[in-house]
C-alpha cells in the first residue's frame, strides 16, 4: 500500500435512486485535502444528490467517508467541520442579521463572530438588517461572511452564485480565494457557470446521469488537452490527427485535442488551453454517443 | 496505513478541542448537550414572535375591557355586599378566572399553529437547508420545538396571566378606594396566590404534560405533510373514528380523543370551582402522578417525537 495524503471525501460504488430515477449509478470519486474541486455536469445529472450525500442530507448506497466520518449516520457531528451554501435562497427570511451570528455562535464551536462582522463590515449590510429586506447578491455575501468565519476543513459549495449579477460573482469567488482558501481546506463546487470557476480550481469533475465521466486535476487538463483554430484549408490534415471534437467558428473550424503532439498541432494553427466550456461539450458530446451506441 | 490515518485524523481534531476547552469554561459535553438546546429555543422565539406577542395582546385587551367595567364596580361591590358570602366569592373571582381562561385558550390556539408549522414552515421556506448545515442534531432541533408548548407557553401564560391579575387587583383597589369602600372585602375574598398556584399546576401538568401527545401529533404531522397540514392533522383521526364506528359501532377512538382533550378521568377541576382544592393540591398532584392516562400519554409523545425525528432526518425542503 502506497502512502496518500488523507482523502477528504472517498466514495465507492455510491448508488441512489428516487423510484425509477438512477441519480447516482456507482460513483467513485477521492478528493485530497487542500484541493478546489469543480463538479460540472447537466441539469439531473446527480450533482445536488451528490453533494446531499456527502453532507448527510440523503441516504444512499455504497461506501462513503467525508473527513473520516459516515455523513448519514453523523451529519451533526460531520457539520463541525463541514460549511456549506446550498444556493441563494436559504437563508431564512425572517431572520435579522445579529440573530443570525448569535445563533450560529451559539451553536457552532468554530465560528468565529468577530471574523464574520469583519467580513460584513466590508459589505453594506447593517447587523439591524432582517434578511428578507436584503437583495439577493446582499444575502449571498451574508451566508458566505457566515461561512467563511466557520473554521471548517470542507466547504461545499451547490451553484452558489446562481441568480447573481456578474460583480456579485467575481466577488464571491474573490473573497473566498483570498480570505478563506488554504491548504489545509477543501471546497467541492457545483456549478454551470463554469467559465468563472476556470481559474479558481485545482481540478475538474464531470457527472452525467450518475456517473463520473471526467476526473482530472488542472495541470492535467492543461498538459493533456489542447484547441486548435484551423483554417479549411488544412481541416483535413487536422482530422487525420483524430480529434476528440470539432466545432464550426467564423472562418474556420476548432478542434479539440486529448494528448495531441503540441508540435505537429503548431504547424496546423493557433494552439491553447481549451476553456472548461468547452471540454465539457466535447466529453458530454462523446460520453453521449457511446451511450447511444452502447444502447443500439 | 491505518495507525497512521487514525493519527493524521486524530491530530487536528485534539488541537482545535483543546482550543475550546482553552475559550469555554463549560466541558465540550456539556457545552455540546446544552448550548445548541438553548440556542435553538431562542431561534424559536425569534422566528414565532407570536408566542409571546399573542398572549401579551390578549392580556391587554382584558386590561382594557376590565378599565371600562370599573366603572361601575363601586355599585356592583355595594350589591354584592349585601350578598351572601358565597355569591360575593363569585362575583370577585370571576373577571380573574375569566382572564386565565382567555390566556389559557390562547395558549392553546398559539400552540396548534406552532406545532403545525414547526417542522413544516422550515420545509417550505428551503431555510432547512441552512440549519442542517449547522452542527445541530434533528433530535435537539425537535425537543427544542417541543419543548415551546411543553414548557414555554405555560410558563410565559403563568406569567401573563399573574401580572395581569395583580394589575386587574391593583386597578379595582384603586377604584374601590377612590370611592370610599374598603378593600377588606376584595382581598379576602380573592385568593390570588392559592389561585396562581393552582394555574401552574393546571398549566403545566394538564396543557404541558397531558396535551402532550397532541402535541406530538401535530408536530409529526407537520414533519410530514407537503401542504395542508392543518387538514392533515384532523383526517386521519376523523378516518379512524368512522371506521371504527362502521366496522364495530362503537366509537371507543372518540371517546379516548374527548378524554384527552378534557383532561381525562385525571382531570383536575379548574381552581375556582372547588374552594377545597387549596388541600387537595397535593393529593391531586400524586394521583396526577400515578395516573396510567398521563404516561400512556407520554409514551405515545415520544413515539411521535422519534417519528419527526426520523422525518426530519430524511426530507429536505419542499
């Protein structure tokens, strides 16, 4: 057995269904401390029953572990240590902003009151404030001063930014990289909008119907996939190359590339690092016709 | 590989421990037993302000109706007076009966919306998410919600209704004085701290322990139900009761539900109508005690409570 550092969250074989419904077919996913998990997949794809099991909020089948513990059998304990925004809209409406501290102080062992005003001293939220006199972006940046002043090891994150204008977004990502990510911590977050998590993570999951499709770290996806802008000219000599994926843009054709000779790719065209957004079409793109193909 | 992830798993959780042991004087078992308890009650009244709001209101508006009817209390003092003691009794006694009687039922009507929509307004509203996300176990969070019309609401409706005696007590003496009378009559007649007495007594043991699987009842149904939960909480039991009168002609479920609400054979009288309850309070209180009726009651609460708890534990927000 090799020594590998303590994984925050180790599934096997994870199942679930809702009546006919499969929303988790087997999943087997490890994620090390310290790292910056995206979990990128379709709308039912199983992301939310997903990150519900690691917190403890659905039973399931199979094994699980987060931080050493069952979440189902211990989510109470497990929340010590665990933080998470499930979206915008949970926080409860009648509640006053003070209250809100007090309460999570009062009950949480590792919330630290002070860092969290500090937090929102830096916001236009007044402690007198109830929530549902807040805006949207306003709460959000009230549950993450909250959560960001909890001393925890996981933070899970369910399309946290959903709803919110562009400067809300950039700021939530901001804030939570420069005052709260350490190595010591790790954040699991689901998301569609990937291109403003492009640059935050350390590496990339993609689920589709139940399963992990995809599961890469970033200096992986770097080294391994690349684009290449061809004109029609040469689309041919491309192809000959297999790509993984090929999209039409003005004036030519962009094909994707998983472990191409960076070289020989130069000759063709333009190369880069192709955006999340664009590997996830590719990989969905494939997965899909190897279902259907599987299916026929 | 195992000694050393235990190790690795062990070391950071005894540092962060010990911090705390270092910042709360109270040990971590104690503190993690009692603090999320004590906090979850203050949400509760955060969040149903109603709870002490309604019969604050009530108390008012019997303040404020008592105002008006003092004055014609120097006539209607002079009448009674003439009286037989035994009428004089009752017609002292009766406005402060009538106030704990109107903050009793208040007590009631508070506690059965509160208990339907305990475990079902945080459902509804997605705000179960966020508690859930907080190191609050479903069983703390449920007693804390049980323990408002268990223990919170009879107090606070002992309080009320005390202050607002002593101010109705306070009110007539003033009136009574101003118009020459002698108060000999009003205080004698009114036993007040024997009255209070037995409010508690009544308050706790009979709308607090007794009403307790009702409580219960209507909590696990809020635990339940999608929507509707008042209907919900009133079907099932008229389906048993129709049932049971179809299939044996008898009706024992309603009669048990009836024994229920009015206290039970245990029932104990309502102060004002025994003089010589001052004596029995005691006697009373062990009959109480030992009555089968009280902890079958209480047995059938805890199953429902177990059962909201389960609940709870598995549904997210609706």
């Amino acid at each position: 057995m090799t020594f590998q550092p303590m994984a925050c969250i180790e599934a096997r074989g994870l199942h679930k269904t809702f009546g006919t419904i499969i929303a988790l077919d087997g999943v087997n996913l490890r994620v090390e401390e310290g790292r910056i998990l995206g979990l990128i997949g379709p709308n039912g794809a199983g992301k939310t029953t997903a990150l519900n099991a690691i917190l403890g909020l659905t039973p399931y089948q199979g094994e699980l572990r987060v931080l050493g513990r069952d979440p189902w059998m211990e989510r109470d304990l497990l929340m010590r240590d665990v933080s998470f925004i499930a979206d915008v809209a949970v926080l409860p409406r009648w509640i006053m902003v003070s209250q809100l501290l007090d309460y999570v102080a009062g009950v949480h062992p590792r919330f630290d009151r002070a860092k969290a005003e500090g937090f929102l001293a830096k916001t236009t939220i007044r402690l007198t404030s109830r929530v549902r006199e807040l805006s949207k972006g306003m709460v959000t940046q009230l549950h993450l001063a909250v959560v960001m002043a909890i001393d925890a090891r996981l933070l899970v994150l369910d399309e946290p930014t959903l709803g919110l204008d562009i400067l809300y977004r950039k700021q939530f990502y901001d804030s939570l990289l420069n005052d709260y990510f350490d190595r010591n911590r790790t954040i699991v977050v689901a998301t569609h909008q990937v291109e403003e998590v492009q640059h935050v993570l350390t590496d990339l999951m993609f689920i589709d119907r139940g399963r992990i499709v995809f599961d890469r770290s970033m200096e992986e996806v770097e080294s391994r996939y690349l684009e290449v802008m061809v004109r029609p000219e040469q689309v041919a000599a491309a192809r000959a190359l297999k790509p993984m994926h090929e999209r039409q843009v003005i004036g030519g054709s962009v094909l994707l590339f998983d472990g191409a000779d960076r070289q020989r790719l130069t000759a063709l065209g333009e190369v880069r690092t192709p955006s999340i957004a664009d590997l996830f079409v590719a990989v969905m793109g494939n997965h899909a016709s190897v279902t259907q193909g599987a299916a026929r | 590989m195992n000694t050393m992830n235990t190790q690795s798993n062990a070391m950071p959780e005894s540092s962060r421990d010990s911090q705390i042991d270092e910042s709360q004087v109270v040990t971590p078992a104690v503190l993690s037993a009692t603090r999320p308890m004590y906090w979850s009650v203050r949400r509760e009244l955060w969040e149903n302000r109603s709870i002490y709001i309604a019969p604050l209101a009530v108390a008012a508006l019997i303040l404020f109706g008592f105002m008006i009817s003092t004055i014609h209390l120097p006539g209607k003092m002079r009448a009674a007076l003439a009286s037989h003691p035994l009428h004089q009794q009752e017609f002292i006694e009766q406005p402060y009966n009538f106030a704990a009687l109107l903050l009793m039922a208040t007590y009631l009507i508070v506690a059965v919306f509160y208990c339907l929509d305990a475990l079902h307004g945080e459902r509804r509203d997605r705000s179960i998410l966020f508690w859930k996300s907080l190191p609050v176990s479903d069983l703390t969070t449920v007693l804390s919600k049980a323990s408002i019309p268990l223990v919170v609401l009879p107090l606070l409706t002992f309080a009320v209704t005390v202050v607002t005696q002593w101010i109705m007590l306070l009110l007539s003496s003033a009136v009574l004085l101003g118009s020459g009378l002698s108060l000999g009559t009003l205080w004698t007649h009114l036993p007040l701290f024997r009255m209070s007495l037995m409010l508690l007594y009544h308050l706790l043991a009979m709308h607090g322990l007794y009403y307790a699987p009702i409580y219960g009842w209507l909590l696990l149904v809020s635990a339940w139900a999608r929507r509707a939960a008042f209907l919900w909480a009133g079907l099932p039991l008229l389906a048993i009761g129709v049932v049971e009168k179809i299939a044996f002609n008898t009706s024992h479920f309603a009669a048990m539900l009836q024994s229920r609400f009015s206290g039970g054979p245990e029932a104990i009288a309502y102060p004002a109508q025994s003089s010589v309850m001052q004596e029995m309070t005691l006697l009373t209180l062990g009959k109480f005690l030992i009555s089968p009726g009280l902890w079958i009651g209480l047995a059938v609460f805890a199953a429902f409570l177990a059962a909201a708890v389960r609940l709870r534990r598995y549904q997210g927000p609706i």
